[in-house]
C-alpha cells in the first residue's frame, strides 16, 4: 500500500466529511448569529422598556403618594366641614333657646347694672332691717324704713351713700324663686311672712320666732323635713341633743319656748366659740365641742307678747310672726271659697303651687345655664 496515496485518500475523506458537516452547521452558526443579535436586540429593548416601566413606576408611586396626602386633606377636610356644620346647627340651636331671653336678659343687665351702683347702701338698708325691724308689723316697719333712708342717702351729716329710693329690702335678701320656695314649703303668700322668712334664713344672729299661730313653726318642720332636730326648754337631755346637733351639723328648733331661757344654753345662743385653725368650738359645761358651720339653731314661741332679757334679745334676731289684720283677711276670704266653692278653692292651691314650682325650676334652669356658660372651656358648641 501506497502510504501517499492513503493520505490522500484520508483527506479525501475528511474533506468529504467536513462539507457534509460544515452543510449542516454552517446554516445552523448562521442562524445562531442571527437570534443572537436578535437576542442583543431584545435585550437592549428590555432594557430600555424596564427603565421606562422603573421611571413610569416611580411617577406612579409619587402619584399615589400625592393621591393619599389629597385623600387625607380631603377627610380631614370633610370632619371639619361636618364638625362645622354640627357646630352651627348647635350654636342655631343655642341662638333659638336663648333668643326668646335677649329682652328679659337685657333688661336685666340694665337694671344690674343701676343697681351695683347703689348695692352698698341697699346691703346697709337691708342689714338694718334684719337687725332692728323684724319684730315689729307691717305698718311700723314701713315707717321704720321710711325714717332710715333718708339717713343713708341724703344725711345731715357725714357723705351720703347711694341707695334706691323707697328700697325694699326682701329684693336684696330673697329672688322671686326663693319666696315661691317659702310659700310652697307652706309660709304664707303675704309680704310680711315673706320678709319673715328672709330675715330668719338671712341673719348672721340664729332667730327667735314669735309665732303664735305656728305659722312658722310649720314652715320650719316642712322646709327641713327629717333633717330638722326638735326639743324643749326642760327636756331631758336636750344638752346632749343640741351638742350632737352642733358636731353633726344638724338644724335644730326648739319649740314653745317661755319667757325664762336655760342659761347653759345661752354659749349656744350667744355663738360663743373659739376658733382653731379652721375649726371652731364651742364649750359646754366641762364640754367642748367642735362646731359644724352647717348648724343652725331656731328658737320659737308661742307667746303673743314676750318679754325677754336684753342678753337675749341681744344675741338673737326676733322675728314677728303674727297674723296680720290682711293675713287674717286672706285666710278668712280663703275659708269662705273652701266652704262655698271648694273647687275654686283646691284649683287656685294648685294653680298657685304650680306656678310656684314653675318659678324655681326657671330659676333653677336660668342659673344651670349661666353656670355652665361661665364655667366653658373654649368652644361651647363642642
């Protein structure tokens, strides 16, 4: 064997073999090259949509983030609208409430405000007449007054001090829903038993009550109710009641008295105490006990003309409960219409309780509604 021509022979053969294989892959390189330029292509196209997508994501999210401050001012916004609206109808609604006062309330800064001017001297004209006129009448009382004030407002000597004319001190003492509280607790409707009762609940000195026809005395047990302790001069242990009274601060009455007064109770009432501190006390025999302000003593008679000591009458206020000539008036009047027309009778209690009751309950509402206006923090329609 030729070894040239076996060599020849091999090429031959791998010539041969390599076009077949070069025609079947030279395509396939081609194609290669062509999807990876293709690929190339695609890829520099990805590129350029996921920037694209990455900028349109972040405007989006800007976008969204804007969208939620909107959102958020927007609600915020609507509770302020909503809270405003809430606000106006309430404060409409104040506005129509009080509307229906705006005359009466005006009128009233008006006559408040004359009337400051000349409290001083009205407060002196009062303080004298539950000091020195209770126990007289009516009629004496009138005079008494009418003497008086002229000494404050225009005196001969010394400065005058302002005072209204013709004063009437039960209008510095007690409201109008004070006298219906008197009268429905069953005092009677007359101007006398009002100034009465005024001076009895208004004086510093405890008051000693001449009341023949228990007037007062009834008043007294229906104002306290069970509240109220009762005793008598020559009681057994009425010491120890009355200091028990003292400690727990309890109002205490004592009743029918006589002319003569147990003069231990006299440090009761004369209000003898020593004061501690805040705390005040009083001594008893060998006893010393400490005094509740919220005690009160009432002292009452039945008598029609009593005659007490001067230390007595002196630490006490008299307050004259007898029935007056009109008062008797009006009973008499009122007996007639039960006998004669007892429907009458029972519609005009009730139609007088009733307006009575209604009185205090506007007072009642008329100073609820002040006190909470002046006691607001901020906006009251909130």
């Amino acid at each position: 064997r030729n070894s040239a021509a076996g060599g020849l022979c091999g090429w031959v053969i791998n010539i041969v073999s390599y076009y077949d294989i070069v025609l079947v892959v030279e395509p396939k390189r081609i194609a290669l090259k062509a999807a990876n330029e293709e690929l190339a292509g695609a890829n520099e196209r990805l590129t350029i949509v996921q920037a694209k997508c990455a900028e349109l994501q972040a405007k989006l999210d800007d976008l969204t983030e804007q969208f939620n401050k909107a959102e958020e001012q927007r609600r915020e916004a609507q509770e302020v609208a909503d809270k405003g609206r809430m606000k106006l109808e309430l404060a409409n609604r104040l506005i129509m409430a009080l509307g229906s006062e705006q005359v009466r309330w005006s009128a009233g800064v008006e006559k408040f405000t004359v009337e400051r001017e000349l409290l001083v001297g009205d407060c002196l004209l009062a303080s004298a007449f539950v000091s020195y006129v209770g126990p007289f009448d009516k009629s004496y009382r009138g005079k008494v007054m009418a003497e008086l004030t002229p000494m404050v407002i225009t005196p001969e000597l010394g400065s005058p001090i302002p005072a209204t004319f013709q004063s009437k001190p039960i209008d510095i003492m007690s409201s109008e829903a004070e006298i219906a509280r008197y009268q429905t607790e069953g005092l009677p409707a007359d101007a006398v038993s009002s100034e009465n009762g005024s001076i009895v609940l208004n004086s510093m000195r405890y008051p000693l009550m001449v009341d023949p026809q228990e007037q007062a005395l009834f008043w007294i047990k229906r104002r306290f109710g069970s509240d109220l302790k009762v005793g008598r001069l020559g009681q057994s242990k009425l010491a120890n009641r009355i200091m028990d009274a003292l400690e727990n601060g309890d109002p205490f009455l004592i009743e029918n008295m006589g002319e003569a007064v147990d003069q231990s109770l006299m440090p009761v009432i004369g209000r003898q105490s020593t004061k501690r501190g805040t705390k005040r006390f009083m001594q008893l025999g060998e006893l010393e006990v400490e005094i509740d302000n919220r005690f009160t003593l009432f002292l009452h008679t039945k008598l029609n003309n009593p005659h007490y000591p001067p230390e007595v009458q002196a630490e006490c206020t008299l307050v004259n409960f007898m029935v007056t000539q009109q008062g008797l008036e009006d009973q008499l009047l009122s007996k007639v219409v039960q006998h004669e027309r007892a429907d009458l009778a029972s519609q005009r209690a009730a139609l007088i309780m009733q307006q009575n009751l209604f009185t205090i309950r506007v007072k009642q509402l008329e100073d609820g509604i002040l006190h909470r206006l002046a006691e607001a923090q901020g906006d009251i329609t909130e």
